[in-house]
C-alpha cells in the first residue's frame, strides 16, 4: 500500500473514498461544518457519535464532486493509541468491503488530537498508518490466482487498498510524515512476521528460516551469522541437536546484530523458537489441529521482524537475535522419550516428552547468549506451551521474569502496544515439579501449572542473569479461526511489544 501526505484542498482531493475522521466531541460540535463543503444534509449525523471504529457512509450531491463516497469515521476520544489503532482497521475493513483502492484520509485536526491525547502528531500518524497496513494484509502468495475471474482483484478475489492519502495542514506536514514512515516500518516488520508465521512446514525449514534472516539483515543493515549442523556439533548444542535428529532437514542457528551508529544504550538478546513444524516427535501430537504447529516458528520470526525494525528505526540500542531453528519429527532416528542428553551448557536434561522441544532448543540459545554477548538483557520468545493457552486464552502471552523492573517495562509496553503481556510466577516451589532421577532436570514436569515448568525449565539455562524474561507466546502468535479477527494465521504478535520496550529504553 503507497502512502502520500498532502495538505491540499481537501474538496479537490480525489480518490474512490473521501474519509473524515472525527472525535466524539467533533461529531457534534464541527460535523455540520464539514459536511456543508461536500453537499451533504446534516441530518447525516444523527446517525453518528463518533465512537472509535463507528463508520457512517453518504454520497454528495452535485455534478462530478472529486471523491462522491464521503466516510464519516469515529475516533471515540482521540485519547489513546488504541482509539487510533480501531479507526485505523475498521477504515481498511470498510474499504475492502466497498472494493477502493484509493482513499483519501481527512487529518486536518490531528494537532488538536494530539493535544487531547497528549501524544506527539507523529505518533498519531504512525499508529494510523500501522493499523492500516496491518489490517490490509493479506496471505496470499500461494494462491496462484488461476481459479479467479475479474481484474483488479487481489488473488483471493477481493480488491486490494493500493494508496492511503493522508491529508494534514501545512504545519503538522513534517510530523505526520515521520510518523508515516515509522509506522510503516513497523507494520512491514509485523507483516514479514505473519508470512514468515503463514509459511507452511514444506515451505519453510531452518535453512529458510535463517536465508529469511540473511534477506531481511540485507535490507536493515544489520549483520547476519548462521551456523549449519556441522558448527551447531562443534558448539555441542546437544538440545537443538537431539531434536533435529527425527528431521530430514539439518537445523540452523542463527544470529543477528545490529550496532547503531553510537555508543549504545544497552545490550539487547532476543531469543526466539524456531520450530518450523511440530509434529510432537516421537510423542506425536494428535492429528485434529496439528496443521497449525507451522506457527511453532513464531518466536524466530518475530526476533527477525524486531532487528529489522529496531535497524530501520535507528533505535540507540544493541540489539541481538538469536534464532535455534529446526522441526520436531519422528523417524528412525528420532530421539526417544525417556533419552537423557548433554545441553550446550554442559546440563543434562532427561527427555520425558519429545513434545516438550522448543525448552530443549532454547536452553542452548539462552545459555549460548549470555555466555557469548553478556548482554544486559534478555527477552525468549516461545510458542512454548497449550497450558499458557488454558491460563490466559489467544489475546495475551505469559510473561515470567526474575527482574522486577524488566517485567514492569514489558508490562507498560504491552499495554500500549496492544500485545499484552500478564506475569506469573517463577516461584522456588515449582523447581520440585521438573527433578529428575536419572539426570539434572527433566524436560516435563508433573500435572498442572504447565506454563510455568516450562519457564522454570529455560531458567536454568541463563546462568544466573539477573535481566532475564521469558514471553510465552502460544495463545497469541497465531489465529487459528476466522473467529473474532479478520484474519486467521500469524499475527505478527511481539514485535510491537517488543519495539515498545526497545524504543523505551534510554
Ligand atoms: N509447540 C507446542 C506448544 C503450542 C501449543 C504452541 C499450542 C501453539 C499452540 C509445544 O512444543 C508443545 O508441544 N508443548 C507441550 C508441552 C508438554 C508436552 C509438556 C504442550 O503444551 O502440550
Ligand atoms: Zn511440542
Ligand atoms: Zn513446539
């Protein structure tokens, strides 16, 4: 989707839509206004309030008016990132319903906005923008478009918004162009994550995972190191090695490292499961819903959509990925439940669930970061459990931390990302529940608290860092239903979570 800033006549901007976006308070007090310079009766607006994501569609009279479709879009208060966000995607979802391709979006009072919401202009036109381009997309490059009829149709068969003109006065021209920019840095960082996310098992392996790497370190700027099997065995990645052994593709592990120009605030390690399909291995899943475990890559690929942002950005902060990639399959090969073996960290783990993987991948991970980089943080993201699912649903992830301070930053960013983080607890209590007799620890722990075991699990492996969270990601990262979001697969969760925490960072 292009996107233009002008501050010409709003009356001479053309386009298939003309969108006039208004607060509660101006649909009543500025509406008429408005209206009477497109031909339109007032009486409209009885039937609008302005609530964030309303929408009230009318036609101008007239002879040839520029843009005859005029959209009235509610912004509830102007008060919050989120009434933006919500008029943002409920703007595109209309577009797409009425088949434009360009729309013209009336901004004139975003400084008046960013005063009621005590938010910079620029960020109100970032948040606008990376609503917009989030809800515009689509997964659509495997359908080859030889079953559709009609033109101008994206390959499913619905037309495509193809340019977003956002019109500003004069003197907010600059801000909201930032803004654009930023904003589109993001959502194109979230949106490389959903297609990463979409990606199929026979479509993206760990090899592909880290050339996806290598491509996006390409465009930021950020370097891109990968490690084939044969360098994972002489690192003695024991865990990402043991799971890799039912596979027919070798495993990947991958890092990226973007530098900004100056001395950086703080070091950065993101860690994420790069499991490209879960089967269960030996412990193979049930068949009912395990098409869905291609999403088990999500936390890979979100660490790949977050340096290539975080580079984009130019955020002051040193930023480091690490990606542990393979898929979890049974063959003769297989490792066993019951098998015990030797982590990068020299800790041996008895494999109680060949199911329970993505710990035994990123234990090397964890362990490998803080040992190589002494980073001042470090933030996992896994699709790690189904019992994070069972406490918190598909909206927020786990979030379990040992710094009180770090865990309060990711909390606020989350909130005002959108992708919600809750704690739970990394309490002494739950160590009992992963003992094993044979070996230091076990891969599973006992029933009940599912969620945590896994963390407490992966905390063994980070040395005693004093910075360390773990984001569990199961519930969140993938939309299995069309359900209540427009669109099912990747949902590009963390990114913004995470670049809200970054950007924070001083
Ligand atoms: N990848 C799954 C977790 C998952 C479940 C992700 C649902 C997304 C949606 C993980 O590897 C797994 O299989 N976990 C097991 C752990 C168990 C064997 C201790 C689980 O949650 O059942
Ligand atoms: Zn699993
Ligand atoms: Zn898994």
């Amino acid at each position: 989707m292009k996107i233009t800033v002008t501050k010409g006549a709003l009356k001479n901007l053309k386009g298939d839509l003309l969108v006039l976006l208004m607060t509660r308070k101006e649909s009543k007090k500025e509406a008429e206004k408005k209206l009477s310079m497109f031909d339109i009766a007032p009486a409209a607006l009885k039937d609008f309030n302005g609530k964030a994501g309303e929408s009230l569609l009318l036609y101008q009279n007239g002879s040839k008016p520029k843009s005859p479709r005029v959209l009235l879009l509610g912004l509830g208060d102007a008060a919050k990132a989120d009434d933006f966000r919500k008029s943002s995607e409920a703007l595109v979802r209309r577009s797409v319903l009425l088949k434009v391709k360009k729309l013209v979006l009336d901004c004139s009072s975003i400084s008046a906005w960013s005063a009621t919401s005590g938010e910079p202009t620029s960020m109100l036109a970032e948040y606008l923008v990376d609503a917009a381009k989030n809800a515009s997309y689509r997964f659509d490059r495997l359908k080859s478009g030889k079953l559709d009829k009609g033109k101008d149709s994206g390959k499913d068969g619905k037309v495509l918004l193809k340019e977003l003109c956002i019109r500003a006065n004069a003197g907010s021209l600059k801000a909201v162009q930032e803004g654009v920019h930023r904003g589109s840095i993001i959502a194109e960082a979230g949106n490389l994550v959903r297609d990463l996310v979409n990606m199929p098992g026979n479509l993206l392996n760990a090899e592909e995972i880290s050339e996806a790497a290598e491509d996006s370190g390409r465009k930021s700027g950020c370097k891109v190191t990968v490690y084939q099997k044969e360098e994972i065995e002489k690192l003695g990645m024991g865990g990402l090695l043991a799971v890799n052994k039912g596979s027919k593709a070798p495993p990947t592990f991958t890092i990226l490292d973007y530098k900004p120009h100056c001395e950086p605030v703080a070091t950065v390690a993101i860690i994420g499961k790069g499991v490209t399909f879960d089967s269960g291995g030996i412990s193979l899943k049930p068949a009912s819903g395990m098409g869905e475990m291609k999403c088990d890559m999500a936390g890979g690929a979100t660490v790949i959509g977050t340096l290539e942002a975080a580079a984009r950005l130019e955020l002051p902060v040193r930023v480091l990925g690490l990606i542990p990639a393979t898929d979890n399959m049974p063959g003769g090969a297989a490792q066993k439940p019951g098998d015990v073996i030797t982590t990068y960290s020299g800790i041996t783990v008895e494999v109680g669930n060949t199911d329970a993987e993505g710990r035994l991948i990123l234990a090397d991970a964890l362990t490998y970061a803080v040992r190589e980089y002494k980073p001042d943080t470090i933030i996992d993201l896994a699709t790690l459990t189904g019992a994070c699912i069972v406490a918190l649903g598909y909206g927020v992830a786990g979030m379990f931390s040992n710094d009180d301070s770090l865990a309060a930053a990711l909390y606020e960013a989350g909130k005002h990302s959108g992708d919600k983080v809750w704690r739970m607890p990394l309490w002494e209590e739950y160590d009992e529940l992963i003992k094993s007799e044979v070996a230091d620890v076990h891969n599973i722990g006992g029933k009940g608290a599912g969620a945590v075991t896994a963390a407490k699990f992966l905390e063994k492996f980070t040395e005693g860092h004093a910075s360390w969270a773990h984001l569990d990601i199961a519930g969140p990262a993938f939309s299995a239903s069309k359900g209540t979001k427009p669109v099912s697969g990747g949902t590009g969760f963390g990114v913004r979570l995470l670049l809200a925490y970054l950007r924070e960072l001083k």
